[in-house]
C-alpha cells in the first residue's frame, strides 16, 4: 500500500517527506492523514467496518429535524416556495377581494374551476397548503435567528483570537524591519489599529485585531426583518378591512357595515373596527379623446365632500391612481357610470318606488345594463331589467347601442318588465344587480306578446296587467370606490428598509483580522531596545479580494507613524 504523504514545511531539505517528520511531530494525531501507513492499519480498517452505528431514537429524529427546519438552506427554499405559492393569487380571482370575479370564473370555466377551487388556489392567502409553507418559514427563520444573536452576542464580547505562531501562512504577509524598539512599536500598532475601527488585544509582543462584526450584525437584521414582513403581513394584516361602494350623486355614504354593498373584514377585523366618518358624491367630470375611431378615457374627476365627526363638510377630488385617505382609509376610484331616475306609481298614482338606480358599464361607451326592483306597494312583486344608452343609436339588427361615453338628450331607457317573487323575504343576501329569473314571470319585453318599454328622461309608461305606471325622471352619475384600511404600511416600509439596509451592510463589509508581531532582529535573546522585525498579516472570514492590499496599507502606515509622518486616519494627530 501506498504511503499517504504530503509537501509539508518540516520535510527534509531535499523536498522529500520520508515519514519521519509525522512521527516526531508530538503536535500531530496518529491518525493524521499525513501519517505513514503501519502494519496495523488493515486490521484497523476491518474493526472499522464492524463499527455499528448508534440509533438516532425520537429524541434523535426530532433533533435532526429541528436542525434541517432551521438551516439557512432550508429557509431560502421556503422563501422561494412562498414567492411560487403566490402567484396563483395574482392569476385567478380571489373570494377575498373579488367575489364576483370568482363567479364569473365559474360560471365561464366550470370544469377547470373544480380542479383550482379543490386545489384551493381562489382563497390561496388561506389555503392550508400556503399557510403551511407560511408558518414553516416563520419557524425556520426564528429557528435560525436565536441561536445566532446569542453566538454573535458572544463573539462581540470576546477578545480578538491570540497570534498564530506563524504569520507566513496567512494573507498579505509582509515583513519590515525597524530601528524602533519592540514595545513601541507593538503600542503605536496597538494605537494606530484602534484608529482604523479594530477591536484590539495585546499579547506580549504582538497585536490581535478584527473588525467587520457589522457583517454579521447586518445578516441578522435582515433576516429579523424577514420575520417581521411575516409578522406583519400575517398577524398585522388581519387586522384590516375592504369593502366597495357605489356612490350615487347627492346621496350619502356613512362608514357603519349595513352602507357597504360589499364587504370583505381580515380575521381580526370587526364591526367596530370601522372608522366614523362619511362620503359625498357631488359630481363626477370625465373627459375623453376620440381617438381611432373609438373614444378613449383621459381623465377621470370625482369630487366628493368628506366629513368625520366633529367637523363640516369639506371638498375633495377622488382621481384614478391617486387615493383619498379619511378615516385611517383609503378610498380609490374603480368605476363610473350613470344611475337613471325612475318612479314606480300604484294604479291609483301612489309612488312606491323612486330613485336612482345605478346600471353597471359594459363597454367603453358606457351601454349599462341594471335591475330595478319594487318589492313592496303593488298586488305583485315586480322588477324591471334592462339596458340605458347614453347616447343611442340604432344597429344593424335593430337594437340599440351607444356611439358615445356621453349623455347626450335623447339617453333611453330600455326595460323588460318581470312578476313574482323577488326572494327578499327570506332574510338572505341577494346580488342588487342581477335578477334571479326562477321565480318570475316575465310580463313585457322579447320573448312575450308584449313589448318592452322604452323611456327617454320625461316619459312615462303604463305597466302591464293595470300593475301601475313607470316613469324615466332624471339621471345621475355614480361612482364605484374601494375603501381600504390597512395597519401594515408603515410596519412593511420600515421591515423593507430593514431588509435593504442589512442586505447591503452584510454584502459590503468585510469581516477580517489582522496580527501585527514585533521580533527583535537579533533573536529571542538580543535587547528588546535594539532593532525590531515586524510582521503583519491578516485573515478573512469569506471572500475579500482587498486583505492583501489592505495589510499592505497597514504596514506602509504603521512604518510612516513609527518614523514620525502624520498619520492620515487620524488628522491633526503626529
């Protein structure tokens, strides 16, 4: 067999290692990978091989677990994980925050809807499979984190390691020799490191510094950060609410949970964690562009009058990407479109319905379709579904369409006419802009003997059946807003500034030491006031491409300040 040797410095002057050198080294283990091969070896290697391994047992298992969790290995994963999870949220409509989105989705795709309603990806932010990956990466990173802050706590309180004996197997070894004794020379380093940011250690004729914990510390209040963005998206976060509104002209909004047409709380979100305060549509001012043969949107103004206990009524603009914030909310600008006046009278003329009723946009040109409903008043439930043109125009076919987003005087009001019951007796929600079609019989409009009713602003018209007359008495502009309330902003910007922050510092600082030893050129035995060797070096803890120039810097300077040139780090100092 082979010996199994290595180039070692204690080998013989011709370069080549007989073994000896790893025999009479007391310092090195007898089964140093440098130690010659004996005749004991093979027997050695079969007992080896005998050699059962102990069993792990439960204790074992949870250990090793723990330890894989709370690796930064497997934290980077989970991180990653957590970012692919999150894409389905940005896919597919979401029950939390677009409900109607969810049912169109069904209704259009009902077989894939099967599969990624199973899967869990419409409520994805509350699947147990992202909650799980959630919490994994909480624990990993808590896991992670505690153990560190203690070691590092540890090494900032710790002296500097002591000098290696040999200086000549580190980076940037650089020697100099000096007519300055050794003690003033080991306490002008010992200064001059203190200058430069070292922490620093004397032992005996030499000098121990290290800098660069700042890495370290940086590391740690990323990660800490890390936490904290969970923290606030999971815990703060449920703490919020959103809901949407269509705010019809000179009607008001109060911020109480029965004035919300939608409303979607976080988990620890409650009735009394609305805000008092209250919204006003005054008028609403588009503007559009008539470009390509279409009309295209350029701005959108909604001015509003706020007011919150205590004060008056003030005036504001409500402008697409550009929020309103009252209340600790913010308000935001989805939609427009317009909300015909109409009245509904009993064939004695008594009024059971009037008001505006907005009809929700289906195209650029604002061709609206709605429902009216008129629960109470008549021998029979009845309700109205139709089409509003802003500005109509025959089609091809006969119809109806608008040629433009504007009102124009000849807007019409297309209705069918529909009775039976409603379902609003039976204390369940019912969607206010649409119309469930099972119950009802449908009286006037297509598919009947008798026509729909067309209606334009001053018309009225009499319902079938002697039910009672309609009327088309005015229209007003309305406005869709989403009002959002949301404790984690402030709690998100300063985590990120966490995160960048210790990202940069844990890139950019180098951890790294340096040792600085002063030999009397004569010997161990010459006077220590006679010329002095000095050695410098240093050793980083990763990569860090500037040590060697940085010992090389710190030798030129300690040499410029033991012969009396100002020292540069130190201005005003000699």
């Amino acid at each position: 067999m082979a010996s199994r040797t290595r180039s070692d410095p204690r080998s013989s002057d011709d370069g080549v290692d007989d073994g000896t050198s790893a025999l009479s080294d007391p310092l090195r283990p007898s089964d140093h990978i440098d130690s010659p091969v004996t005749k004991d070896d093979t027997a050695a290697g079969a007992a080896d091989s005998a050699i059962a391994q102990p069993r792990l047992g439960i204790l074992g298992y949870l250990r090793f677990f723990w330890r894989q969790l709370t690796s930064m290995r497997t934290a980077l994963i989970l991180l990653l994980l957590l970012a692919l999870g999150a894409v389905p949220g940005s896919l597919v409509p979401q029950r939390s925050s677009d409900p109607n989105g969810v049912i169109a989705y069904q209704t259009n795709n009902p077989d894939s809807f099967k599969i990624l309603d199973a899967l869990g990806l419409f409520s994805t932010f509350t699947s147990p499979w992202f909650s799980a990956i959630y919490l994994l990466l909480f624990v990993s990173l808590v896991g992670c984190i505690i153990p560190r802050v203690k070691h590092h706590f540890n090494a900032l309180r710790a002296r500097p390691p002591k000098t290696p004996a040999r200086l000549e197997r580190l980076v940037g070894y650089t020697t100099t020799t000096t007519t300055t004794d050794a003690a003033t020379a080991i306490e002008e380093a010992h200064a001059l490191l203190r200058r430069q940011g070292y922490r620093v250690a004397q032992y005996g004729d030499s000098v121990s510094a290290e800098r660069g914990y700042l890495r370290e510390t940086g590391n740690l209040v990323f990660h800490t950060a890390l936490v904290g963005i969970l923290l606030t998206v999971g815990v703060f976060g449920s703490f919020g609410y959103t809901g949407q509104r269509i705010l019809v002209q000179d009607e008001t909004f109060t911020n109480v949970l029965s004035d919300y047409d939608s409303f979607s709380p976080g988990r620890f979100a409650n009735e009394e964690s609305l805000q008092p305060f209250q919204l006003r549509l005054d008028s609403f001012e588009p503007k559009y562009s008539f470009q390509n043969g279409r009309w295209e949107p350029e701005n959108f103004d909604a001015n509003l009058s706020t007011r919150v206990p205590g004060e008056s009524w003030a005036a504001q603009t409500l402008r697409v990407n550009s929020p309103l914030g009252i209340g600790g909310t913010q308000v935001y600008l989805l939609g427009n479109g317009f909300a015909p006046v109409v009245t509904v009278k009993d064939p004695e003329g008594a009024v059971v319905f009037s008001g505006a009723v907005p009809f929700l946009a289906q195209d650029a040109n604002l061709d609206s379709n709605g429902v009216i409903k008129v629960p109470d008043g008549l021998k029979k439930q009845l309700a109205f579904a139709g089409l509003f043109y802003p500005t109509p125009a025959k089609t091809a076919v006969g119809g109806y369409a608008s040629v433009s987003p504007y009102l124009s005087t000849d807007a019409l009001l297309s209705l069918s006419v529909f009775a039976g019951d409603l379902g609003l007796d039976k204390g369940v929600a019912v969607n206010a802009f649409s119309l469930n079609q099972d119950k009802l019989t449908k009286l006037a409009g297509f598919g009947t003997d008798v026509p729909g009713i067309d209606l334009k602003v001053g018309d009225s018209a009499q319902l079938p059946d002697g039910l009672g007359s309609i009327e088309f008495t005015g229209i007003q502009r309305y406005v869709s807003v989403d009002i959002h309330h949301d404790p984690t902003p402030l709690f998100a910007l300063l985590f990120a500034l966490l995160i960048l922050g210790g990202l940069l510092v844990s890139l950019f600082v180098p951890r790294r030491r340096v040792w600085i030893k002063a030999i009397p050129a004569s010997g161990n035995g010459a006077s220590r006031n006679g010329p002095t060797r000095l050695e410098y070096a240093g050793l980083a803890r990763g990569e860090d491409p500037t040590l060697a120039r940085a010992v090389a810097e710190l030798a030129e300077r300690h040499q410029q300040h033991l012969e009396g040139v100002p020292d540069s780090s130190a201005p005003g100092r000699t």
